[in-house]
C-alpha cells in the first residue's frame, strides 16, 4: 500500500478549530480510513467534481450527514464511506448478483463500449461508464445527457435510479454490513478487500462516445417518449385538469400551501397540517419539506400508502378534489 507519511489527517480538536459550529461534527467514529485510502478517495472524487458539480454524502455506524458540495468534502473525507452524486456525463449500472454482472459485462464487450467494473463491496458489482455525446445532439443540453442515460440503462436489467444521478458508493467506501470496500477490479469476481489488504489504483476512464446507430436509436427513443407524453397531456386536459407549465419558485409555493392546507405546525425545516385529501386525519400526516435537497415537495401518509409530489402535483390533486365535490353537490 502507497504510504504518505507527510499527511496526517486532521484530529477532531483541529476540525472543531479550523471550522468550529459545523453540525456534523457529531459524526466522529471508529474505525477510520488510512491516510492513503483518504488521499486516493478524495483524488477520484476531485477529478470527477472537476468535469461537472456534484455533492457527497458520509456514512458511518452512527448515521449518514446531510448532502454536501464536493467542494466541501474535507467535512467528510474520514468517514469510513462516502457517498457521490453520479456525475452528468457518467452512467452507473448497479448489478446486484454475479449472474447480472456477467451479462452486462458480456454486452458490453460486445458492443465496444469501455468501461470500469467494481466489487461495490456488499452482494453487487458496479460499471461505471463516462460519456461524450456527438455535437449537434443538443450535447450541451444537460436533458440530453440524462434522456440518453435513462435510454441507455432501460436495456439492463439495473436499477434505473442512478440515471438520475442518485448517491453512489465511492471507491474504497467500506460497506458498513459485509466489511469490504469497495474495489476496481477486471473481471466479475469478488476482491474482498479491506484498507489493511488493499492496494491504491489509480483508476482512469476512457470516454465512450456512442456510434451513430445507438444515437438514432436514441432519436427513435425521444421520438416515443414524446410522444407518450403527449397522450398524457391529453388525457389529464379531457379530464379538465390545467397542468401549470411555468416552474413555481419555492417562496411562492409555501404560500399556496398555507393558503390551502389546515396547519397545526411549522418550523423552519417543515409544514406540518391536516391532509385535506384524506379526511378526516385526526393525526396530521401531511408533510411540507422547506428546505434542503427536498424543499417544496409534500409528503403524505395514508392508509393506502405514501404520496410524494411537487406543488404542481398539489394543485391537481386539488383541482380533481374539488371537481368531484362540485359533481357530488350537483347530484
């Protein structure tokens, strides 16, 4: 294992100095990374960051921190893992059996297309792919970039996430259930590797940039997608719902929720009130987030389940309660 003998990470006392008040500070643990495995993490996060902005989160036996820039990750870099934000020009297929790792490497290398393959540390593997899209594809259009990942992972069988660019674990991030960390590796086959046994690799990426015949498979793609959502559209105007095309800022939209909801309760972090959508809700299970990754969004808690959703969704599903109270008087 490469040592640097020169760099010591900092103990809690110096952290607590240098950047006193930080509320995670709290996440201080056992065990924590050599400084060799900080150094070589940081390092790949860093040349990630660099080709777009993306935020890390750190995990521990205590919890899990709030999201973070990556520009701030020294708040996380001792951890025993930290977690990233796939970046936009990165696609991660997420295999969580050896049979599925196996096929997708196999389609892979059929179709030309490089990539970097990892023991993710627990039960799957992890391929990581960076991509360029050819010019005059809308390539600077950061859309383009995650409608080609959603067309692109839809052939595996993968989670679908990540094309949204979900937290992924970073290499020589320890899985805090098996153990191992997570480790580049050449073929489908466990490395079980902990930071006492593990190796630093630098990993680089080559840059795939997709053939003609997958980009009009792609165009064929845009061309469905849009047109499903048009028949969509259809159908909620047949039913005389107005879908709001404007984006409604987050200040604005705290107070159409108030306007609208019976609240017991808010604090700077939430709205908390009766669901008007399920009455009567004698324990008020109607959530508003104020800020935060989730901010603006509404969770709710039923009988039936758990309803997610943006003010746009708010406003319809009251248009759709309010119509069918007007039919009912009408009756």
């Amino acid at each position: 294992m490469t040592k640097y003998n020169e760099v010591v990470p900092l103990t809690k006392e110096q952290r607590i100095k240098e950047k006193a008040g930080w509320k995670a500070l709290k996440y201080f643990y056992e065990p924590a990374p050599p400084a060799d495995i900080i150094l070589a993490r940081n390092e790949h996060i860093e040349r990630v960051a660099a080709l777009s902005p993306i935020q890390v989160f750190g995990e521990s036996e205590k919890g899990y921190t709030y999201w973070i820039s990556a520009d701030d990750l020294w708040m996380v870099e001792g951890m025993p893992a930290v977690h990233r934000e796939v970046s936009k020009y990165e696609i991660v297929l997420d295999c969580e059996s050896e049979r599925t790792a196996k096929f997708v490497q196999n389609t892979l290398d059929d179709e030309k297309i490089p990539y970097r393959l990892f023991d993710s540390g627990g039960r799957g593997f992890h391929f990581h792919i960076f991509f360029e899209l050819p010019k005059g594809n809308n390539s600077n259009d950061s859309s383009a970039y995650d409608d080609f990942k959603r067309f692109f992972i839809g052939y595996f069988p993968t989670d679908l996430n990540l094309a949204y660019r979900h937290g992924v674990r970073e290499i020589y991030s320890l899985n805090m259930r098996k153990g191992f960390i997570k480790y580049p590796v050449e073929t489908v086959e466990r490395a079980n590797k902990t930071w006492k046994n593990a190796e630093i690799v630098h990993v680089r990426y080559p840059v795939w940039r997709p053939r003609r015949s997958i980009m009009r498979d792609f165009e064929r793609w845009l061309e469905r997608e849009e047109e499903e959502k048009r028949k969509r559209g259809e159908a909620l105007r047949k039913k005389g719902i107005k879908i709001p095309k404007r984006k409604i800022p987050l200040n604005e939209a705290l107070e159409i929720y108030r306007k609208h909801l019976d609240v017991v309760k808010e604090t700077p972090k939430y709205i908390r009130a009766h669901c008007p959508f399920h009455p009567p809700d004698r324990h008020p299970s109607f959530i508003v987030v104020k800020e935060g990754k989730f901010a603006g969004l509404f969770f709710e808690h039923h009988k039936e389940g758990r309803t997610v959703g943006d003010i746009h969704k708010f406003l319809r599903l009251l248009k759709e309660k309010m119509e069918e109270k007007a039919g009912g008087d009408a009756e």
